[in-house]
C-alpha cells in the first residue's frame, strides 16, 4: 500500500511521513533500509561525540534513538493491527537518550541493530492484509494507522540524518 492510502495524515506525525517518496512501503523498506540513510560510516564516525549544541545528542545516541523509536512504532502497529483499540501514551525520548548504553558502542553496531529491528518490522508489516494495515488507534493522543506508523519508521530516519547532514557535518 502506498503513501497516498493515508487518510486522515496524522498531525506531528505528518513530518516524518512527508519525507518518504509516495511509493509502497515495502518499496519504502527497501529503498529506505537503514544503512542506505546512515551509509557514510567513516562521515559518522568522524564527527565522533561532538555536538552541535549543549544537551544535543551525539551520532550514536540520534542512532540509538533512531532504533527505539522504530521499535515503538511498530508495537503501536501492532497493537492496531490486531484491531486493539487501546489508547497508548507517548514516550519521553529524552528519558529513553539518558537511560542507554549508546556512548559505549560503535555506529556500525548500532547500524547492526538497527538493521536487525528492520527484519522484524518488514516481516510485522507483511503479516498485515489491507484491512490490519488501515486500522486506526490512538497513539499520543493522535488518530494513527499502521499504516501511517509504518512511513514514520521511513521518515523519521531521515529526518534524523538531515539533522546530521545539516548540524553535525559542519562540525568535521
């Protein structure tokens, strides 16, 4: 299913979805797999644990949030694909940045988990019909598809890496 099926857009949400081209999302998995956003490693790695600002986060922890968040989007997929009709709350991604061990690894590790945490959302989404896939639910008080859910797992990737393209590689 395409981009363009998303009726209502999501608000805040929308942000993300608008990055990703109006194409099928197993299109969108293939097109947007993690180490095609995040493909310049040795660019990455040289901007190493700088920052742009005071409190920003580095390239490893924007990665690590990049996973988590993923990892929220598709249980919310989940849950609305199996017609649950729950409200779930949203999530304080400062809290999850200061509770990791990102510092510690390395990006291609964590481009390694990521990919990982790919594999399972594109084998969730491919165990959706059509009807699962256009469910709704509410997630942070916002009317949301799994469908929707799923162009915020391609888009928020890459809004992250124009972020990094924009902030930190001047940095270098």
């Amino acid at each position: 299913m395409k981009k363009s099926a998303i009726n209502p857009m999501p608000p805040f949400f929308d942000r993300y979805i608008n990055l990703v081209d109006d194409i099928d999302i197993f299109e969108g998995f293939r097109k947007y797999a993690p180490r095609e956003i995040f493909s310049d490693i040795q660019k990455l790695e040289q901007v190493g644990d700088r920052i742009y600002a005071p409190g920003k986060w580095t390239i490893k922890d924007i990665l690590q949030h990049v996973v988590d968040n993923e990892r929220i989007m598709a249980y919310r997929a989940l849950r609305f694909s199996r017609n649950d009709r729950t409200n779930l709350p949203g999530y304080d991604e400062a809290v999850f940045a200061a509770n990791t061990i990102a510092s510690g690894r390395t990006i291609p590790d964590l481009l390694e988990e990521f990919e990982q945490v790919r594999v399972s959302t594109i084998s969730l989404f491919a165990n959706m019909d059509s009807a699962m896939i256009l469910r709704s639910g509410v997630a942070n008080q916002t009317e949301i598809s799994p469908l929707a859910l799923g162009f915020v797992i391609l888009g928020h990737p890459l809004h992250h890496m124009n972020v990094i393209r924009e902030r930190y590689y001047p940095l270098i």
